[in-house]
C-alpha cells in the first residue's frame, strides 16, 4: 500500500485561464498537481490560488502516465497575512508624470485604468481573507454604535439602483474625486450626508408646527412657522447649530469587497467653447470628456441610533409616526429610494434600493 504524507504545500504556478497549477513542498517530487475541480471536490476555501498561497495536503503515491505522481486526499487552504493596498493613497496621493510633465490627458487615462485595476487593491472578493475582513469591518462598525446608543439603533442595507457619485467635487489631484475611507481606502457614503438627505425629506414631508417640533427633536434644527408657511421646502433655519438632535447617523460602509465595483464614468461636455462664454454651441466644437469613477453593485449599511440617555418615545411626523428610531429609519429608506443621495441625482445617480 502506498504511503500517504501530509505536507505544507505552496501555490509555485497558476493558470489563472486554464484553473490549474502546481504545489511545491519541501522533500516531495515531483511537483503536486492541483487544478479548480480537486479544489471544489476537496471543499476548499481557496478555489482560486495565486502564487504563494499554502495548502495542508495529505497526498498519496500514484502513477501517471508511468511517471510518479502524487494522488491528493484531502487539501485545506492555510490561513494567509491579509495584505490590502489604500486606495485612497493611490489614487489621490500619487504622482503621475509623464516624461516629468503632469498632463491633463495622462490623468484622465489613469483614473480610468484605476478604476478598472481597483480590485488590486480591494482584494479578490473570492478569497476568503477579504470576505472575513468586510465581515468583521462591519460588526465592528455595528458593535461601535451599539455601543454609542445603548443598543439603541436601527440597521438597514442599501444597494445602488444602478451607480452611486459620491464626493465627485471633493479635492484631488483629479479634476474629480470619489469618497473613500483615509485608512482602508474603500468607498464610503458620509454621515453627514446620510442626515442631510434624510432631514431634507422629512421636512418636505412636514406639515404643521408640530411637525417642525418634531424636526427639532430628531435633527436639532429649527425653523421659523411664518417663514415655513411660505417656503416649507426650505425655510430659514432660526437655531444657532448649537442644538443637538436625538438621533445619530453613521457613515454607511460597504459589507464586502468593493473589488469589481468601482466603474469609471464619463462627462461629456459637448461645447466646450459655448461653455466657456466665447462662441456659440456648434457640433464642429471637440467634446472633451471628464472621467469620474462611480460605485455599483455595493451594499452600505447604514445605521441610525439615539444618544445615550434619549428615549426612544413616539413621535409623528408628516404621513409617519412610531417610535423616533423608526419614524426616521422610514424616512431615509423613502430619501434614498426616491431622491438618491450623492451628486448627479437629476440624471439617475444615487438612488438606492433595500437589501435583506
């Protein structure tokens, strides 16, 4: 009977196309083969390997093709140092040059190829490291502010409709810039924006002087009634920002890998010179196009909660009432759904769709 080993194997070749490739381990020869269907049936958690990776692997002595092989038994992927590159830096503090010239067109090039290479840095949404990386990003995230409200708080998933602009005029090195986290380099949806949107909503939907005492309580801003009757979209705020509201809203981050899901996008000015006051608009004027990058097929979770020492008492507000946490949850579905969140909401950015 022949003899069965177990040994530390590591990934020395990968065909990323064919989905095969070999295993190197000290004192073994030759080289083990292993390809995508041994990985499934073994029921490993790596089914797609790069070089380097280590397996456990109990092997057996075989024949093929009458030269010596190895037959695998049984394969475990190893755990493996998680190493993911800041996107933000990448992208923002970067110094492109071309023959030491820093050109408009050789920007723009590069923020599309970096929106398409992105998933260097994100990691592949496959391996099992990066899945447990967002996983515990976000529970840590939640376990934080339940923390922060007395496990007072309401967690909701969205999805962009289609594709999310979020922080387009923020500074960069670009002409146009994208909203990710200064640590970890993914996308992310602020707070700040999260409330304003919200409390945009709810005081379109607001109706009466209760309804703006209501405002006052969940969001801290208040408003003049006189004022309110005459522009109830977008009255004049009377408080000095120095009230707090009730409620807390989170930065939404992503629940898995943004690998795969950052998409570069175009403005395409078609009268450049029209635009710039000088001529008329005219179809023998050169479209200039301004490349943005856009998120898609990512699920944020957004998360509301009230400070500590507030109770969640009932309230009504406009169409809805219940208790604080879910009168306001209920308004931030219906902004996101039907208004959108983020910049070009008009062309059909941003909105948002729920996600169990």
């Amino acid at each position: 009977m022949a003899e069965i080993k177990k040994v530390i194997a590591t990934v020395s070749s990968w065909d990323t196309n064919a989905k095969n490739g070999r295993l190197t381990a000290k004192d073994v020869s030759p080289d083990i083969h292993i390809n995508f269907t041994i990985l499934q049936q073994k029921k490993s958690t790596n089914l797609n390997p790069k070089e380097g990776d280590e397996f456990e692997v109990e092997i057996e002595e075989t024949t093929y093709k009458k030269q010596k092989s190895w037959k695998i038994i049984s394969i475990k992927a190893m755990a493996k140092k998680l190493i993911l590159e800041n996107f933000a830096i990448k992208l923002h503090k970067e110094q492109i040059f071309d023959n030491a010239n820093f050109k408009i067109e050789n920007r723009m090039f590069m923020l599309k190829k970096r929106g398409e290479d992105c998933q260097v840095a994100f990691g592949d949404n496959e391996d099992e490291a990066v899945k447990k990386f967002y996983q515990n990003f976000a529970k840590r995230h939640k376990d934080n502010a339940e923390l922060l409200t007395n496990k007072q708080v309401i967690v909701q998933n969205f999805q962009p409709d289609w594709r999310l602009a979020i922080g387009l005029g923020s500074g960069s090195v670009f002409e146009t810039s994208i909203t990710l986290h200064h640590v970890y380099g993914f996308p992310y949806i602020p707070a700040s924006a999260i409330k304003g949107i919200t409390h945009h909503y709810a005081l379109s939907e607001a109706k009466s002087k209760d309804d703006l005492e209501a405002i006052k309580t969940l969001f801290g801003t208040a408003y003049d009634e006189k004022d309110f009757e005459e522009n109830p979209v977008n009255p004049a705020i009377l408080s000095d920002k120095t009230e707090q509201g009730s409620v807390i809203f989170f930065d939404a981050y992503p629940t898995r890998s943004p690998q795969g899901c950052i998409k570069a996008d175009i403005i395409n000015p078609h009268y450049p010179d029209y635009y710039g006051g000088n001529k008329p608009p005219a179809d023998y004027q050169s479209p200039v196009p301004i490349i943005f990058l856009t998120v898609e097929k990512l699920t944020f979770q957004f998360m509301v909660g009230l400070h500590k020492g507030v109770e969640n008492e009932n309230i009504k507000l406009g169409a809805k009432g219940g208790d604080m946490l879910s009168v306001v949850a209920g308004y931030l579905k219906d902004a996101l759904q039907e208004r959108g969140i983020g910049a070009k909401t008009a062309v059909g950015y941003g909105y948002m769709k729920a996600q169990e």
